[in-house]
C-alpha cells in the first residue's frame, strides 16, 4: 500500500532539523498499525535519554497497545472528544510525573517529564511515527485504574501510531487534521529580544 503523503513541513526561518520541522499532531491513525519493537524501545531510549533536574529521572509511562487492556484501561479514562479519535491509534501512553522521593519534592518533574515526552515525539518522527499528546482525560480514574500512589501525577496521555487520512476516520477528524497549522511569531516568542 502507498504511503499516505505527508502534509507540507512547519514553516521556518532557517532551516531546522527535519524531525523538528516534520513533526505534527494528526488525530487520523491507521487502525492496522502496529508499532514495530524495535521503535517502541527507540521510544523509550529517546525518553530515557532527556534532561532532568539533577539527573533525578522523575519520568514514567504506563504503555498500552491497541488491543490490550492497559489500553482500553486508558482510553476509558479520555473525555468523549478523544475517545472518538483514539481507538484507531496503535499506542496510549501515560506520561506520568514523580513528584516526589524519599520525602523531598521533585520541583522540576513535570518539566523533566514534558522534555522526556518531546523527546520521544521526535523521535518517533524520525522513525515515520506520528504522535498527539492529550490533556482530556479524568485523572482521578487513570489514578485509580492503575492505583497510583499520591506522589505519582499522571499529567498527559500521548497516542502514537501512523497517520492516515483514510476515508473511513471518524467525523470531522479528516479535515481537522487538515487545517491550517499556525504558530506565533518568533518576535512574540522573545521576551526581551535586545537589552
Ligand atoms: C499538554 C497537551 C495537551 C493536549 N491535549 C489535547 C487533547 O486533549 N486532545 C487533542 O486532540 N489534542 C491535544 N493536544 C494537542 C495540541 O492541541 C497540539 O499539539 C497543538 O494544537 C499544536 O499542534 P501540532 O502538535 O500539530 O504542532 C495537547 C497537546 C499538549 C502538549
């Protein structure tokens, strides 16, 4: 079968990394799709390998593939306007947050965790993996469908498969996923450009 054609790159500047400049959210995943082992554990690498305050390592991921029931566990946990895109995405992954060891407070977990899950995005798009992190899901029911403990804050849930814009998607999610993609200016972006 063809590869569905890819939607134009984010516009930049200057030229950047293709992984970083090639790297986009969709919500259409083939259902077929089965991410293969290998880039699972590329995955896992990639979030491994970030930066942490200290070294400290707050990050953990609760994995689900389709068909699992750690994934239907998850997708159960979504808000309705996720649960319409998801069943097809051949992975839901819980990016789960330490907030605290050993009595002290991880004062950076959530942003150690939010670089581990970049990384992994991009490298999921290297690998022709596409990725869309939610924030839409009860987290009192993922806490206590995993029985988390207090100090261990799930903070997004990140669907990873193959993009497809396939006739059969759910309503609506074709064309959103071909809306236009718009970002700030870099002069926005800059607090203080010049002193
Ligand atoms: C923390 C976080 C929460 C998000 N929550 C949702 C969500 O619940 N549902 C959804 O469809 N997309 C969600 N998104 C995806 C964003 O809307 C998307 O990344 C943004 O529109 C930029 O698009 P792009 O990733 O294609 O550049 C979330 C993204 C992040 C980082």
């Amino acid at each position: 079968m063809a590869e569905t054609p890819r939607p134009p790159r984010n516009e930049t500047s200057v030229p950047i990394h293709d992984a970083l400049a090639g790297r986009w959210s969709p919500r259409g995943f083939d259902p077929e799709y089965v991410v293969a082992e290998g880039d699972l554990t590329a995955l896992g690498e990639a979030a491994r390998w970030a930066p942490s305050a200290s070294n400290l390592q707050p990050s953990h991921f609760i994995v689900g593939a389709r068909g699992t029931g750690t994934f239907e566990k998850v997708y159960a946990t979504l808000v309705d306007f996720n649960k319409a895109w998801t069943p097809r995405a051949s992975l839901l992954i819980v990016a789960v947050a330490e907030l605290e060891r050993e009595g002290k407070q991880l004062r950076w977990a959530e942003y150690d965790l939010g670089q581990a899950v970049a990384h992994l995005s991009v490298e999921a798009e290297s690998r022709g993996l596409n990725v869309r992190q939610m924030g839409g899901f009860d987290v009192a029911a993922l806490r206590a469908a995993f029985d988390l403990p207090p100090e261990l804050e799930p903070v997004s849930i990140v669907a990873v498969g193959k993009y497809t814009d396939a006739d059969d998607l759910p309503e609506g999610i074709r064309e959103r996923d071909a809306a236009p993609r718009t970002r700030r200016s870099l002069e926005e972006l800059a607090i203080i450009l010049d002193a």
